[in-house]
C-alpha cells in the first residue's frame, strides 16, 4: 500500500476533511459509473453517489485496510444502489420465472463485444429492464454467484438464472442488431 | 456465458467512468456537516446523562455515607418512632424520680426543721394532724421507692419522736414548706398532689400511674420484629427498557456464518468480499423485558433476589431490496444482592448487583422483498446469554405492602459466540431503566 493512500485512508478515518475530499476526487468518476450502471437516469445516479460516499465516510473505521479501498467501496455502492431500487420499487415491475432452455440461447459474440467501446456496451446494459439489468449486473460484472443474487434479491436462484438468461437474450439481439448495423456500414 | 465474454465485459465496465457534477461533492459536505452537528447534539445528550448518573451516584453515596456515619438513624421509621418514644418515657421517668427525690429530700429536711421550730411554739391547729400525715406518707411511699433510707430514717425517727407536735403545722405552712423546695413546674404538680392528697377521701382526685411504668420496650420491639419477618418477601413485577432515544442505527457489514445473514465487520473484512454481504442499514431496536421477581431480605438492609424475566430483541437489517426483521425471544433468570442504604417513610434506595442468565426460546427471521414473497424462519440460538448488571433503586410504598420501583442502571452482556447481531453484540454495555411493582409479605 502506498504512503500516499495510507495517509489518505488514516485521514478519512480521522473524518479529516481535505482527505474525504481527495478520496472522492479519486473515486467519484468510478463509483458513478458504478450507480448508473444500476439506475438508468443520471439524478438517480447523483443521489446514489452522494448517498455512496456518505456510507463510506461514516462507516470509515470498519475499513480494516486488509481488502483492497476500491473494492470496499465498490460494494457500498452496489448496496446502496440494491436499496435505491428496493425503496422506488424499481424491482417489482421484473418478470418472474419463465422455464428456459437455455441452451436455446447463444452468448454475445465476443469480438462484436470487443469491438464496441465502454460506453456502448454500457448504453445496452442500462437499457436492460430494471431486474434483468441488476441480476446482469451483479453475476458478470461483480462476480457473485447466483445463490449469492439469491440471497441478496431474496428471490430463489432459478429466479436469478432465469434473469440472467432473459438479460443475455436482450443483450444479443441488441448486439446483433448493432453488428448488422456496423456492417452495413461498412458495406 | 463464456468467461472470456464475461472478462470483456467486466474490463469494460471497470473503465466507465463518468464525471460527477459540480455540486456533488457541496452536497456531500453539506450531509456530513448535519451529520456532524447531531454527533455533537448526541455528544452533548450524553454529557447531560453522564453528569445527571454521576449527580445520582453523588447523592446515592451521600446518603450511603450518612446513613454508615449515623447508624441510629438507620432503622426503619417505625423503630425509630418507638425507639424515641421510648428515650422520651425514659427521661420523663428519670425526671419524676429526680422530682420525686428533690420533693423528698427537701420537704422532709424543712418538715423536719419546722417540726422542730413547732415544738417550741406548739401550735396545734385541729385539722393539722390529717393534713400532716397525708403529706408524710406521700412523701415516704416516693422514698420507699428511690430507697432513700438516710433521709427517710431522718424522717420518720422526728414524725416518731414529734408527733405531738406536728399537729401544728397548717395547710398554709404546708403550701410554704412545698414552695421553698425551689423545685421546678413539675414540683409545682407534685405540691398539686400533696394538696389534693390533703382533701377528704370523698374528694379525693384521682391519680394517674405515671406514664412510664405502661412502657414496655419488649412490647414495642417485638412487634416490629414480627412486622419485619412479615416483609421478608417480596414479589416484584417488572417492566424494563434501555434509557433514552428510540431506535439505534448502524450501517456494518456481514459474511457468511452459522445464520449466513450475520457476521461481525471483521469477519467480514477478512472474508471474501465477493461473497460475504454488506449490510446497508441495521436498527437494533431498544430490548423489551417483562418479569416477575422474589426478594427475600436477609436482614434489614441485605437481600437476595431471583425470578424469572422475558426479553423480546428485535433487529432490522436492509440488504439492497431486501428487508430481514429478526425477532428474538429470551427468558431469564437473575440473581442479584440488594442492600438498603436508606430508609425514608415511604421511600427506600438501594444498591442492587448480579448476574443473569439467559435462553433464547424462539427466533424468527422475516426476509422481505419486493421482488418474491416473504418468507419466515424459526431458528433458536443455543448458547447461554450471561450477563453482569448494577441498579440503583429507589422503591415508593403507596399502599400497605405494595410499592412501586424504579431502578436505573447498567448492564454488561458477554459475547457468547452465537454470531447472532442484536442489540446485546452491538451495545455490550448499556444504560437501562426497570421499573415495576412490588409486593411485600
């Protein structure tokens, strides 16, 4: 850990407020990119940042220095952002379980992924439906299991796999449509 | 998905970065600097309670440290009433004997002297013989009594040898001799019986038996001894809460463990963080008990208490869309020492310490969420709840054998390792308030 960031950690838990600020000017673009990932609009997304940062700093001192800063905060604006969601009922208007096959499904082309840039593939995934968006979210860029979705969402993990299935089946076509569009272009 | 898809597309969104607005962070600033203020309303708050505990302990101690440095003072109020009315009956018996021995000794010497001076005049008046003999016999029942035998001899050697004589000596001779025994307000009713004894057996005034000789001390101490042996027990009805505020707030983070929904924050912080869960918001809401509890005094200030009390913890935990209330229902049992350190009236405060033990006898776990029913788990936690607690209490008799208490204090819960989150693993040690009835029989 650099000295730089153990200051800067020891002073935020101080509550000193000159780091507090340089922590935000370090992590305030990435933890935004993090809330609109999960709410489509920016305001939401505002109130999800100010709401984020506040949990960080109050809740400073359980930081035990023994994860990664980024990766603790990460995970407090994702709760935050799960909160959003439960209070504005965002969750309610998602579909429940449908019986997949999902090998009926294919994966999104990995090099139409490549080729897009981050703020397209982003512009796809917030435009997912709140709840295929957040189980999306959650399995392939968080990295939880689906038990773990499961159990966040308190919904049964064929519910989260389903989701997950249904956010794929969107994604593709959207991809496969931008591909065709990319090509035609190219033609 | 295949993981190389799934790596694309983790890297891509790792790089979205998006500026904030300008006033974001002036918003944060401003939230934390209200934040801050109420820290600062609490810290305060918390000062006034500190101060206002160590202003009872003050007066606790002052009262403890009068009531060590005047032991007397100690008894209950009925003893002391009795005790003072005893000492009052005592002096007073003291002072009539005093009275009694000044009227003796004084009479008789001036009786015997003008006896004497009578002889030479020999004034013999018709009624003095009656009137004399009245008053020599008074006066000799009062010395049988102090046994004051060399003055009595003195007198009843001249009444022997001067009878002729003493015929002389009139009522008014009689009122002088009583007058010059320069004998206080009570000598004066003395000289109101030796003149009353003077009056024709018809006439004659009816004399009370002093006072002093009804008073019994066995009489007043063994009642009292009877009516504390009636208050060796006592049946209390308890109802307490922590002291102040509503609900308690936290925000802490949670991992996997025996209950997978909780864990403590190094736990947590040690532990996978894709895989253990942060919780967002935690209320611990302030523990509710109800008991009912025996008292059994051992002597007037020492007493033991046991009985059995119900605690009722509830927790609220929001993880992202889901609402986890958890209930917990314990039932206790206490043991504790009572010592009185003073006793008013009607009121009573004392020091209360011990040790409680505590089973969990039902749990429930209902997880909320906006996207899937509810659902319901029982659980119970085996391990034992032991816990230390100090009250101080101050007990009000409103009625004959009923009371009603109140007790502030503090209570310190041991970790007993169950992994469960409640109010208890959060605030170990906690300010409470009890209050309650109590029936004394």
């Amino acid at each position: 850990m650099l000295v730089e960031e153990i200051r800067l950690i020891k002073g935020c838990k101080k509550g000193d407020r000159a780091m507090q600020k340089a922590l935000y000017d370090i992590f305030a673009a990435k933890m935004m990119g993090i809330c609109l990932r999960y709410v489509s609009d920016r305001e939401s997304a505002r109130d999800l940042l100010q709401e984020g940062f506040i949990k960080v700093y109050t809740n400073f001192k359980a930081y035990s220095e023994t994860g990664s800063l980024e990766g603790w905060m990460r995970r407090i604006f994702v709760n935050t952002a799960l909160e959003h969601m439960r209070k504005n009922d965002v969750l309610r208007n998602s579909s429940e379980l449908d019986v997949f096959n999902q090998n009926a499904f294919v994966d999104p082309n990995k090099t139409i992924l490549e080729h897009l840039s981050t703020n397209e593939l982003m512009e796809i995934i917030c435009g997912l439906p709140a709840g295929y968006r957040t189980v999306f979210n959650l399995f392939v860029i968080e990295g939880y299991s689906h038990k773990k979705i499961a159990q966040l969402l308190n919904i049964t993990e064929g519910t989260s796999r389903s989701q997950y299935v249904r956010a794929k089946q969107i994604l593709q076509k959207k991809l496969t449509l931008m591909d065709n569009k990319l090509k035609a272009k190219v033609v | 998905m295949k993981d190389e898809s799934k790596n694309i597309i983790r890297r891509k969104a790792n790089d979205f970065n998006v500026e904030p607005d300008v006033g974001d962070w002036q918003a944060i600033e401003q939230k934390l600097n209200k934040l801050s203020n109420k820290t600062n309303k609490k810290r305060v708050i918390m000062t006034y309670i500190v101060a206002a505990a160590i202003a009872i302990l003050l007066v606790v101690g002052g009262l403890f440290w009068l009531n060590i440095s005047q032991p007397k003072q100690n008894l209950p109020v009925l003893a002391q009433q009795d005790t003072k009315y005893i000492e009052k009956k005592k002096s007073e018996q003291k002072s009539d004997l005093v009275i009694t021995k000044n009227i003796d000794e004084n009479a008789i010497t001036g009786l015997t002297e003008n006896i004497d001076r009578s002889m030479d005049k020999a004034i013999m008046p018709d009624k003095a013989p009656q009137q004399y003999n009245s008053i020599t016999n008074n006066t000799l029942k009062n010395k049988e009594k102090e046994e004051t035998k060399p003055s009595t001899n003195v007198s009843e050697e001249n009444i022997d040898n001067n009878k002729q004589e003493i015929q002389g000596i009139t009522n008014n001779r009689a009122d002088k001799l009583l007058a010059d025994n320069n004998a206080n307000n009570d000598l004066k009713e003395e000289k109101q019986t030796v003149q009353n004894d003077a009056f024709p057996p018809g006439h004659k005034k009816e004399e009370k038996e002093p006072n002093y000789v009804k008073v019994d001390v066995l009489e007043i101490i063994e009642p009292l001894k009877k009516s504390q042996k009636n208050d060796n027990y006592a049946v209390s009805l308890l109802f307490a809460s922590n002291a102040a505020g509503s609900n308690v707030n936290n925000s802490h983070a949670s991992g996997t463990s025996s209950m997978s929904y909780v864990l403590s924050q190094k736990q947590y912080l040690v532990s996978n963080l894709a895989t253990s869960n942060y919780y967002d918001d935690v209320n611990h809401n302030f523990p509710l008990s109800f008991g009912l509890s025996v008292r059994k005094n051992i002597n007037q200030r020492f007493a033991v208490e046991t009985g059995v009390s119900y605690t009722y913890l509830r927790s609220v935990f929001l993880l992202g869309s889901i609402k986890k209330t958890q209930d917990l229902h314990y039932v206790g049992i206490p043991l504790l020492g009572i010592f009185t350190i003073k006793n008013f009236s009607r009121f009573s405060v004392y020091l209360s310490a011990g040790a409680m033990v505590e089973k969990n006898i039902a749990g429930r776990l209902t997880i909320n969420s906006l996207i899937a029913d509810t659902k319901k788990n029982k659980f119970t936690i085996s391990q034992l709840q032991w816990s230390i607690n100090a009250h101080v209490g101050l007990n009000y008799q409103f009625y004959k054998g009923l009371s009603f208490y109140i007790e502030p204090g503090w209570t310190y819960y041991f970790d007993n390792g169950n992994g469960v989150d409640n109010f208890h693993t959060k605030y170990p040690s906690s300010f409470n308030f009890q209050a309650g009835f109590r029936f004394s029989f």
